[in-house]
C-alpha cells in the first residue's frame, strides 16, 4: 500500500493530465485532436534519439494519446521503447493510444509498400499502427534521385495495408489540393488525413478548406512557425513576445505559444507540436479550457506571408513537387 502522501501525488498528477478530445475520421475511426511529433531529437537535431523515448512517455503520461512518427525520422524503435514502457507501466493500453507513421519516398512502390509498414511496426513494437501516411507525393530512389512511381500507384499498396489490418487508417502528407484531387478520381478508399504544415506565417486557409469540404482532416505540422527563431534574425514575425499574441495569451492566461496551437485546433486542424522538455509538453497539450473568437483567429492569420520552415527546394524538379501552390 503507497503512504498517503505519495496517493495524493498520484492523484494530483492523474487530476492535472489533460486528454484531448478525439476527431471522426471519414473512415469511421477517430484521432485525438492534438499529437505529439517526434523526430530525430523531437525539438532539436543536436540532441540524443533516446531523448524521443522519454518525450513519448512524458507525453502519455501528461494525457496525449497521439504520437506522431515516420521511418525517415529513425526513431520509430524509441517511439515503440516509450509507448512499451508507458504500457508496462499500466497509464495506458494499446488500445488507448493512436500511433501514426510515414512511408518515405523511397518505397513508393505498390510492392514496396507493406513491406516498409511491416517494417516500420517492428521497430515499433506493435502489431498495428492507426494511421499511415505517404509522407510525400515526390518518389525517388534509394540514393535520393527522382524515381518515376505515381502516387496512384503508392496509394494502392497504401489500400492494401489497410485491407491486411497492418493500419486502422490510411492518409497523405504535404499534398497539395490538385494531387488530392487526382488520388480521389482514382482511389477505392479516400484518404482520411493530409498531414501539412500551418502556422501563423502559412495559414493555408485555401487548401485547409478544400480538404473540409472532402470530409479529409489536415493535421498540422510545425505549428509554431518561426515563433521562436533565435538564429534567424530574417525570418518572419510572430515570434514568442509578439504585442498581438501576448495580449491574446493574457487574456486566457496562457503562453503565446498555447495561443498559436488552440489557433489550429479552432480551425479543426490537428496540431503536432514537438518538445523533449516535460513541462513544455504538458503544457502543449493544456488547450482545451478556452477558445479563440474569430477575431481572434483573424488576428493571428494576417501573420500569413506563404513562408515555409519546411521547404525541401532540392526536389522543386522532382516529378509532384507538392509546394508550387498553397
């Protein structure tokens, strides 16, 4: 039996995790509304890939249920170490958690595809993942040059890994509206997600309509911009002590930072924001005792300048070069 003093701890920290609410897909699954993203390091390239196993399962146990991965982030077994541990540790079953990784641009293959799932799950550690993602349109070869598959082709080993069980939900990432509109013409399931990047300097009001008004749910990418960007100087506002989003933040007594991520869940976009720090993540998640008005929301929006953190310009003549429209 725990002394009383370290019960009222645990039921302190069970009282001040929050759960976000979870999203129906077209599919007829839902995804929780926010996620955590990973990658090599989560918030920074310079730091250890162990520090991602620690993230995850600080982030399960502040409340999140959606963890974000891809096999281009070689990080997947960490993910899996975090989740396994968290598991082991009773805060939550398998069944309680959604798990999204990305085919990379090398294996877009029909043939190539389930293959790179089943390997993906075992660095993972799980039989299944609930959602999987082309993580881009462009296909090239093992050495990084363009290759000559079409999308439509990936998308029908993507529909065959659905059919074998080896993902609850199939989707897309950083697709402009012209390829969702050509992989609908000629895809028997429909793509549940499009995983793009938004933010307060790349709104992507048209291409977020668009995908609403298709029944697809845009996840959100590198959600704070350029909020913090001590090393570039050039980059465009808003960064963390903006006069705009610091009014806003007083107002709900929140962090500039909360501010910018409720801004994409009050637009029905899911939010992927990255830490490795534990009292960055909690609060990451800490969004939903307020809302933004539409004023608000148009406040922050005219922030937009069309300017990405992520531009891959190496592959501008690669063929479905996603970012020549927004």
């Amino acid at each position: 039996m725990l002394p009383p003093f370290a019960v009222f701890v645990l039921l302190f920290q069970v009282a001040i995790a929050v759960t976000a609410p979870a999203i129906l897909l077209n599919d007829g699954n839902t995804i929780p509304a926010v996620a955590l993203g990973t990658g090599r390091g989560t918030a920074k390239e310079s730091e250890s890939v162990d520090e991602v196993r620690q993230a995850v399962y600080w982030a399960i146990e502040a409340g999140y249920r959606h963890i974000d991965t891809a096999a281009i982030y070689f990080d997947e077994e960490q993910v899996g170490q975090g989740i396994a541990q968290a598991i082991a540790d009773k805060l939550v079953s398998r069944g309680d958690l959604f798990v999204t990784t990305k085919l990379w641009n090398d294996k877009h293959r029909q043939e190539q595809v389930v293959p790179a799932l089943k390997d993906s799950l075992k660095k993972l550690g799980l039989d299944y993942v609930d959602l999987y993602l082309i993580h881009f349109p462009v296909a090239t070869k093992a050495d990084g040059s363009p290759d000559n598959v079409d999308f439509t082709e990936t998308w029908k080993g993507m529909e065959q890994a659905k059919h074998l069980g080896l993902t609850r939900s199939i989707g897309v990432s950083n697709f402009n509206m012209s390829q969702i509109d050509r992989l609908l013409s000629t895809a028997k399931i429909w793509p549940a997600v499009n995983e793009i990047e938004v933010n307060p300097t790349l709104t992507q009001e048209n291409l977020i309509s668009y995908l609403q008004s298709k029944g697809i749910v845009p996840m959100g990418y590198s959600p704070f911009g350029f909020l913090v960007s001590r090393k570039m100087e050039s980059a465009p506002p808003p960064r963390a002590d903006d006069p705009a989003l610091v009014e806003i933040a007083k107002k709900y007594g929140k962090k500039t930072s909360q501010i910018v991520l409720r801004y994409l869940i009050d637009r029905s976009i899911i939010p992927i924001p990255k830490s490795t720090n534990k009292n960055r993540i909690a609060q990451n998640i800490d969004l939903f005792d307020f809302s933004l008005t539409k004023d608000e929301i148009a406040t922050i929006s005219r922030f937009n300048k069309n300017i990405r953190v992520i531009n891959p310009v190496d592959w501008k003549d690669y063929p479905n070069y996603p970012f020549v429209e927004y």
